[in-house]
C-alpha cells in the first residue's frame, strides 16, 4: 500500500510505503518436562502468549528469536529448527506483522522479565485459553507437527 505525502512549500509528492513489521516468536520445549514456554503479556494486547518479538533493524531473526527468548523468560535456549511463518494481516491487532516461528530447547525455569509479567511451562493439556494474537492457531499447528513426528497422526 502506497500513500502520498505533499510538501507544503513546493508540492512535491512523495510516496510512503506501509510495509508489515517483522517479528520472532519461539516455542520452547523445556527439557524434562514434556511442556513448553507461555509468556503472560505485560502490555497490550493482553493475555498468554509465545514469546516473542519484533526483530531490531540489522539482526537476524534467528537472533532475535533467542534475544526474546532470553529477554522474556531468562532462558538460554538452543534452536532446534524454523517451524512456519505466519502472515495473515489481522494477526496482531495493533498493526501488520509477519512472524517467524522457531522451535527451540532449553534446561531450567522460566521467569518473566522484559514484555512479560510471567513465564510458565504448559502442558497441552492445560494452555490457558484465549491465546494472545495467532497464538491458538500457532501451537495447534505445533502439535499436529509433533504428532506427526511421532506418528500419532
């Protein structure tokens, strides 16, 4: 989407481009446990989510995606692999963003710092409902994946 901006002295028109907004999101299978990481929200949009964030101008998302880990829950994970990537524009509702999902593993217990008010390992059994953004859709997508691997599917 283009939009035109007019300068008011000599009329020149310039074009401003409305691009979507990269992000990381990371789902973290804690090792020992059978569960993964869910970061409560600080700010809004409210509630549970994946940790995860916008990637800064000149880093990779795979570094972003362990900056917010760390940032979010105080683990040192290591990626395992790039899961999907979610583009759909009324995923966030503040504005247009495309995220990268990671899989990733790590040792320990979470806690929340930075974005997040707390960090908690869920089983699938037990992820509290609603999920902030895509989030729902993300880790139904995660766990059709896993069963598959398994051959539950």
């Amino acid at each position: 989407m283009v939009e035109h901006l007019k300068c008011p002295k000599c009329g020149y028109e310039f074009d401003i481009y409305k691009n979507p907004v990269p992000t990381a999101d990371i789902i973290i299978e804690v090792e020992g446990t059978g569960g993964i990481v869910l970061i409560k929200r600080k700010n809004p949009p409210y509630g549970w989510a994946i940790p995860g964030g916008f990637v800064d101008y000149g880093e990779s998302l795979e570094k972003a995606a362990v900056r917010e880990a760390k940032e979010e829950t105080g683990l040192d994970v290591t990626l395992v692999s790039q899961f999907h990537t979610y583009s759909d524009p009324s995923r966030d509702p503040r504005h247009h963003t495309i995220t990268t999902v990671f899989m990733a593993r790590a040792k320990g217990e979470p806690r929340g710092g930075d974005d997040a008010q707390q960090a908690k390992i869920f089983m699938r059994d037990n992820l509290p409902t609603p999920l902030a953004f895509d989030h729902a859709k993300i880790l139904e997508d995660y766990f059709r994946f896993k069963d598959s691997e398994t051959g539950k599917d």
